[in-house]
C-alpha cells in the first residue's frame, strides 16, 4: 500500500499523498467521482512533480483510505467535497493550489474558483462540461457492463476495467493490463467499495452561490479527449468558451481519462500553465 497521511476535515479522514518539494507551487490533483487518488498514476505525479511543483493527490470519502459511509447514505453534500481540498490546503500549509479537477468534479473547481478565488492559483478541468441542454449526449457506442455482484471481488474488478474501456472511447491507448492492475489494488484498499460505486451519484450537483463559470477569475486550463465518449468534445470547447480566456488543450486519441501516451502533451501544458500563472500572483 502506498504511503500517505491521514488529515481529518470536517469530522472525516482524507488520505493524501505528496511528491515534490512544499516550497514549489502547489498543484492539487481532484479525481472524478468514483475514483481515488490512484486513478492520478503516480508516475504521472511524479513528472509534475520533477518540473518543480509540489503534487497533491488524495481520496475523496468514500473511495480508497479516506472515510467511507453506508452505501446509498453518505452524509456529506457536494460542497462538502469542495471545502475537502481547502482543508487539505489548511492542513499542508498551502494558500493557493492550481486546482486540477476531473470529471463529474469539475464542479469542484467550479464551486473553489467562484466561491473562493482567493484560495485558487489556476484551474484546470478535464474531461468536464458546463452541463449545458444542448451540448451532446454520450455516444450512441458507450455501452457500460451490468452492475456486479459486490461480494465477488473479482466480478468488481472486472467491472471496474469494463467501465474503464468503455470511458476510453476506443482508444488505442487504453491498456487492460495496467487499467486490471490499478483496479485490483483499487478494490483491495478501498474502505467499502460498494460505497466508491454508488455514493458520489447520491448527492445532488451543487453549484457555487455567487455565479457561475463566467464569473471564474482564475487562468483556466481546460483538456479534453477528442475520443471521449461520456462527453464528447463539444462539452469541453463549451467549457473553454463559457470561461474568460480559458485555453483548450486536445488530447489526441484519448477518451475520457489522461492515458500514458498523451502525458508528453499534458504535463508540459500544465507546467505552462501553473508555471505562467505562478508569475501572475505573485505580482
């Protein structure tokens, strides 16, 4: 198992791993819902990290080490994730983080960099959406497997790289082997893993109370799949549109996650970009 901290936020434990040297700028990694930390590899913290930043990854509730509730019941709300990486932040000294958020919690840095913007260097979403009517559905091809029995560990995992391969979009990058490999250890640290599966859909989707993407002052990063199927592409040209000055960043050939061949197009894109605006706030 990997070695991380236990900070306690809000009556929870959140399990957080760091690399990198605390004097760099802070870059907090946000996995989507669902996932922990493990699904930021590690390796790919520790190239942010060589570039000279200090990477952040954790587990939200109900994934991986970090307190877990009874399936279908998690007593805590979306927001209540939200202030999860301000207290993370708290505890590890850090003011300001460039915020790297995924997925279903894009919404996260939406909340941070409306809500509190003075706790945020930069945003970055990946493989999100401004939820906007009239952007696409999921592809007509996203076929998602039947939910597991969740006593059979096995049957999980399984589940687990399924739903994986289908995110992929058909992606020649999309390897079993590896996707097999981080579930299986996935599922064996995981406090209650029929939790990870179903808490974070049980809350409902809050948004910040004082506006909306338009009102984001920080410098905005926004990467997307040009394969992703949950969210075809549309969802993050959306996104960079809806944003003041936003960037967008295509990764080719990738679906709805960040695979290791496109690493060499992320990590010097959001070296750029935390690098750039590291300059701005220090001004």
């Amino acid at each position: 198992m990997e070695s991380c901290m236990q900070i306690a936020v809000d009556g929870a434990e959140l399990c957080v791993e760091t690399f990198g040297e605390r004097t760099d700028p802070a870059v907090l990694l946000v996995a989507g819902s669902s996932a922990s930390m493990l699904w930021w590899d590690a390796r790919l913290c520790e190239r942010i990290a060589a570039g000279g930043r200090y990477v952040v990854r954790y587990d939200h509730r109900d994934t991986g080490r970090s307190t877990a509730y009874p399936p279908s019941a998690p007593k805590y709300s979306f927001t209540d994730l939200a202030l999860d990486t301000l207290g993370i932040q708290d505890a590890l000294g850090i003011e300001r983080a460039h915020l790297v958020c995924q997925s279903m919690f894009g919404g996260i840095g939406l909340i941070l960099g409306v809500d509190h913007p003075d706790r945020v260097a930069s945003l970055t979403f990946v493989s999100a959406s401004t939820g906007a009517d009239d952007l696409p559905p999921p592809s007509g091809d996203l076929k998602m497997p039947d939910e597991p029995d969740l006593s059979d560990a096995s049957a999980v995992i399984e589940y687990v790289v399924a739903g994986a391969e289908a995110y992929a979009g058909g992606s020649p990058h999309f390897d079993a082997a590896a996707t097999r490999d981080l579930a299986e250890r996935d599922v064996a640290r995981a406090r209650n893993y029929a939790s990870t599966l179903v808490n974070h859909y049980a809350i409902d989707v809050e948004g910040p109370s004082r506006g909306g993407f338009g009102d984001i002052a920080a410098p905005t990063l926004v990467v997307h799949g040009d394969r992703d199927p949950f969210l075809p592409l549309p969802h993050g040209e959306a996104l960079r549109d809806a944003i003041p000055s936003a960037e967008l960043l295509v990764l080719e050939g990738a679906g709805h996650d960040v695979p290791e061949p496109v690493w060499d197009a992320f990590v010097p894109a959001l070296l750029r970009h935390t690098r750039e605006n590291v300059r701005r706030v220090r001004l």
